[in-house]
C-alpha cells in the first residue's frame, strides 16, 4: 500500500463535546504515513479533522465573502458600492463538483476497512465508518443539488496513464438521491448516542436524509412544472420522475420521527420570542437542544468573523467595519400579522403603495404619519425583530440610531435633507437637528460602506457578547441542521402527500401531520395566537413560513429552485414586485410649532447599490450548473438549456 502524508488543519472546538464522549476527542497530528494514520484514534480523527474543514458552506462565518452571497437574492443588499452586481450571477454560480474530495473519501473509507478494523475498538470502527458514509453523503448532496445527477463512485480509483480510462456516465438524479438517504440509513447503527453537535452522529445522519429526500420529494412532485421550464433530461440525469414522490416525501418523514424520538427540541429558554427566537442562533451548541449539527468557533484559532461584519456601525470598533449585510423591504413584508395571520406589506403611504425614486429631494406622496419610528412594524411576527434591527430597536441594550433624514412640510409636500457622505453623518444638522442618524440609512456619494442603506440591520447570527466584534472573537455557530428546519421538511413533506390523496402516515392523517409540524414552529415564534387553523394551511403559507424562520441560513434560493418558481419570481423586469429589490427609509419630520414635529414618515424606493436597476435575474439555464465538459470524458452531457 502506497504512503500517504496528509496535512491537517487544526480546527480547535470542532471536535468539542461532552465527557460522555471523551474517545472522539484527540489530539490533531499534523502528519503520518497510512499505515500510522489508521492505527490509532488520534491519527484517524486528525484525518477527520480534515475532511471536516474542507465540508463545503457557502455561507460561512469565516469567509470574507459572505455578505455578498447574502446580498444575492432577495434577503439583503451588501452596504458596499463595490458589490453592485451581487444580483447577477448565472450557471457557474456556486458551481461544485469535486471528485478529489470524493476520491480522498473513499481512500478513508477503504483504509478504515482495512487498516483500522485492526487497530481499534470496535464500537470506534463503527463510527468512524459511519462519519466517512455521511461526509461523502454531504459531498454529494452538494453536488447533486448544483449539478443534477454526476457520477457516483464509491470505490477508489487508483491513477492511470489513461485518466480517460477512469471516466464515468453521469448517475441519474434520483440515483444520487438514492445513495445519500440509502448512505444514512444504513450508517445510523454505527452512531453513538453522544450529545455531539460538531461531528457526525445519528442527528447529523438523519438531519441529512431529511433534507435530501425532501428535496428529491419536491422534484418529483413538480416533474410536470419541470418539463414545461425544460429541465428534465431524457437520461435522468436531471428531473425525477413523479411515481417516486410518495417514497421520497414519506422517507423525510421518517427522519423526522426519528429525530423527534432523539430528543431534539425547538429552543424556548426567553420569554420574550423576539428575543428567544434571535438567541436559538447564537447560544453556544451545548445549550441548544434544536441544533442538531453545526461548525464551531473559539474566536481564537477559529474566528467568526459575522459579528465584525455585521454589527451596527454605532457599535463597531472602527468606521470601516459593520453593517454589511442590509436586509431588505421584500423579506420583511413577508413577516405576518400576528393578530389576523396575514401577509401585509408595511403600511408607508396612504392609499396605494408606490416606488419613489432615491435622488428625488422632494415629494408630494401623502404618507402614513407615525409618533414612534418603530410604530409602523408593530405587531408583526415576533421573528421579524428576531432577525432584523428595525429604526426604533435596540442591539445590546443600545438604541441603533437609523434615521435617513429630516422631511421638511412644504406647501404641497415635503423636501428631504440628509447627510450626504458618511463624514457628514457626525455633523450634519438642520437648525442644530441631526440629519442622518450614525447607522444609516446612506447611499448617496463615495466611500459610504458599513453603513445602512435598506434602513434595516441583520440581528440573526450576530453576537450579543461585548467583544465578540473584534476581530473575529465571536463564539457563535453556524448551523448546517437544526430542528425547526427539520419540522417544516416535515410540514412539507405532509402537505404534499395530503394533495396526492396519500391522507395515511403510518396512523396519522398527512394533513394533520403536516398543521402539527408548522404550528410548533409557529407557536415557538408567536405563542399559540401565532397557530394556524387548517383551512389556513395551503402551500403559499408553508412556502412563506419557510421564508422567515429560514430567512439568512441559505435556504431560501434552494428552495425557489426545487419549487421550480425561482425563474418566476426571480424573472428580470424592472417593475416586478419580486425580482425588484426594495428599501425603506425612515425620515423624522421636522416642524417646529406643529403636531407633527417628530413624528415619522417612510419612503420606499429601490436599493441603488445593486445592480441592473436593483432586479434579480434568474432564468433557466440557472436551475443547474454548467456541467464540467472539458476533462475529455465521452459519456458527459449538458445539463438543461445550456
């Protein structure tokens, strides 16, 4: 057997967990031959700890790119001038196909039959075996979810003369799908019963399998929407055929009984749900009973740099940090109202809506006048102040200070005055009344980055620990799985077999399944006023439930993909009220005398820094990556309108 060496990046805390599980912590080796490296616990977790780094997240907390990507579609607007393209992407976007991973994995795989079976305990061995299974089963799930069907090799492949020799026929789509919940479920047994949230356990396992298989469910269910777009492949290798829907949707169910059974809770520890919502995403793994598997940061080795990026520029260490990320008017129109469970846009104008433009200083549009800033979000969903800092809230106890300007009464209307770079915004005053509050919102001019320009700020993943702001100290995890999401598959999965006509899950009507999972959702985010009846469950309501308990934990472009609506909502034309990306300025009136004088009145307007007029555009060529062509393999073929 060929040596083989493996540099091993330390991931100090990722491999953290309780006493319980003392076997599965060991000390990181930087190198060793194979035959060393499978001889111990040490030497196979150091190789684990590899894989583990290289486990692909788009929306990592460590990466320099991440508010970009958030910025992409119709969640948030990047703060910076320079990302003004972040709305135009095409079929490389995300492109992910790596085959060394995969090989490099099997390799483990057959080492760990050979080599370690020997050499440690059994119960190890099983684990270990089953970690590699669902790290692989990852691999692919990503690539299967970009790509469509690729080939599916699970033994190694040793280097020829001939690469050409080595080449493989894409698998079907369903195949791959297949192999990723067949991987999981046969990997369960080999799982401890460890509360782990960093490693591989039977939670990660199933939590995989239920997304998997949903996501199979759904391009099965809506085969006939995609034929109509042209996405179905005559070899299978995009488009799963609809008689497999039943089996996919009734196996996502599975896992959610099965994780239910494990004792995985949704996190209710605050009484006030803005604020539990908003610290299920930054308590540490250990006090969260819904995180089911995550990547952990000490702050120190392994920084988490969300908080440096995203916290209000009135609260970073330096001008030139916070606020990257601006969520925008679309999503937070998507937040119900509570009292009535329905989705009303925020009320800014009287009569009818309109878009106004971002340079115009003047305007004679009769507004909604409100005494407080924050009135006019008032009983909304209680996770809209959960993920998002709205004019009129606090972060850390300390009043965030979003003001765009002051609206000036005129005989016909009203004038706007702002800041207009952000050195002004410390100083610029009308009659010693301060324009531009120190977080935004600001578009106007050069150089005015790290600062609001939708009139929202990201709450969600952002550290409340003073300190956790400087260079990358935050301790917050990111989330692969967790429950919540675990229940809405299910919700989804339900309300798909109940449309079938498939009404029996094992004793259990589809429908009322599918009203149980949505209302624990529901009731942890607004209490049991916030439960919907079931003449209220439809698919628009799960589609927008998922939108907001998701909202920023890269969900929502999977989701429009597999629903085959993302070329719909996301169709580029400039007056579409889905592909138009807007904001919403709060101006403070000023009228020294009047019964107006500091009150509020909001403008809505397109976001200026994103480009081709603030408008996503998705067509289908974006449904799936361009299909690697170029290696000389024979037995590739294009994916759908390429």
């Amino acid at each position: 057997m060929k040596k083989i060496s493996y540099f091993i990046i330390m991931c100090i805390g990722l491999f953290g967990m309780p006493a319980c599980s003392d076997w599965l912590e060991q000390d990181n080796l930087m190198g060793m031959s194979g035959e060393d490296a499978y001889s111990s616990d040490a030497g196979i977790t150091s190789l684990a700890s590899n894989f583990y780094s290289r486990m692909k997240y788009w929306q990592d907390f460590a990466t320099d790119n991440l508010s970009y990507d958030l910025s992409r579609w119709d969640e948030s607007s990047d703060n910076s001038q320079y990302w003004a393209q972040a709305g135009n992407v095409d079929a490389n976007y995300r492109s992910y196909y790596d085959y060394t991973l995969v090989r490099e994995l099997n390799l483990h795989i057959r080492n760990l039959k050979t080599i370690a079976k020997e050499k440690v305990s059994e119960r190890n061995y099983q684990y270990y075996l089953s970690e590699a299974r669902f790290l692989r089963a990852f691999v692919y799930f990503r690539m299967v979810t970009q790509n469509g069907g690729v080939p599916l090799i699970t033994e190694v492949q040793e280097y020829t003369d001939n690469p050409i020799s080595l080449a493989r026929p894409r698998n079907k789509e369903s195949e791959i799908y297949d192999f990723i919940i067949k991987e999981m479920d046969e990997s369960l047994d080999g799982f401890s019963t460890a509360n782990v949230k960093t490693r591989a356990t039977k939670g990660a396992a199933l939590a995989l399998k239920c997304r998997a298989a949903l996501y199979a469910g759904t391009l099965a269910y809506n085969y006939d929407k995609s034929a109509a777009k042209n996405l179905n492949l005559a070899s299978g290798a995009t488009g799963i055929d609809r008689s497999l829907a039943e089996g996919y949707l009734k196996q996502c169910l599975d896992a959610v009984s099965e994780l239910e059974k494990l004792g995985y809770t949704l996190y209710q520890k605050e009484s006030d749900y803005a604020t539990n919502y908003a610290s299920a995403f930054t308590a540490s793994p250990g006090a969260n009973p819904e995180i089911i598997f995550c990547k952990a940061y000490d702050g120190i080795n392994v920084g988490n740099n969300f908080t440096m990026w995203h916290i209000p520029r009135s609260q970073a260490v330096a001008d030139k940090s916070g606020a990257q990320a601006n969520p925008v008017l679309n999503l937070l129109n998507d937040y119900e109202l509570v009292a009535t469970h329905e989705n009303a846009d925020l009320d800014a104008y009287v009569g009818e809506e309109v878009t106004e433009s971002m340079s115009a200083s003047t305007s004679t549009q009769e507004y909604v006048i409100y005494d407080q800033v924050g009135d006019i979000f008032a009983g909304r969903d209680p996770r809209l102040a959960g993920t998002v800092i709205c004019p009129g809230s606090s972060f850390r106890n300390i009043p965030v200070d979003l003001q765009a300007g002051l609206a000036i009464p005129t005989s016909d209307g009203y004038e706007f005055m702002s800041a207009k770079t952000i050195t002004e915004v410390a100083t610029a005053n009308y009659n010693g009344v301060k324009l531009t509050g120190t977080d935004g919102p600001l578009c106007d001019g050069d150089g005015n980055w790290y600062i609001s320009h939708t009139g929202f700020l990201l709450r969600k993943f952002v550290d409340t620990q003073a300190g956790s702001e400087v260079n990358g100290a935050s301790q917050v995890p990111y989330i692969v799985f967790r429950y919540g999401e675990a229940l809405l598959n299910g919700a989804e999965a339900a309300f798909y077999l109940s449309q079938m006509g498939v009404m029996d899950y094992n004793g259990k009507n589809t429908r009322d399944l599918a009203l149980s999972y949505i209302n624990q959702v529901r009731n942890r985010a607004g209490g049991p006023d916030f439960e919907i009846e079931a003449s209220e469950l439809t698919f628009d309501r799960i589609m927008n439930e998922r939108r907001v308990e998701l909202a920023f934990e890269d969900h929502r472009y999977y989701d429009l993909k597999r629903w085959r609506l993302a070329d719909e909502l996301w169709h580029y034309d400039v007056e579409s009220p889905t592909a138009g990306i807007y904001v919403l300025w709060p101006y403070k009136i000023y009228a020294p005398g009047t019964g107006n004088d500091g009150k509020w009145i909001f403008r809505k307007m397109k976001a200026m820094n994103r480009g081709s007029n603030a408008t996503i555009s998705f067509d289908n060529t974006m449904y799936y990556n361009y299909y690697p062509m170029d290696d000389g393999n024979p037995y590739v073929e294009k994916n759908p309108n390429h």
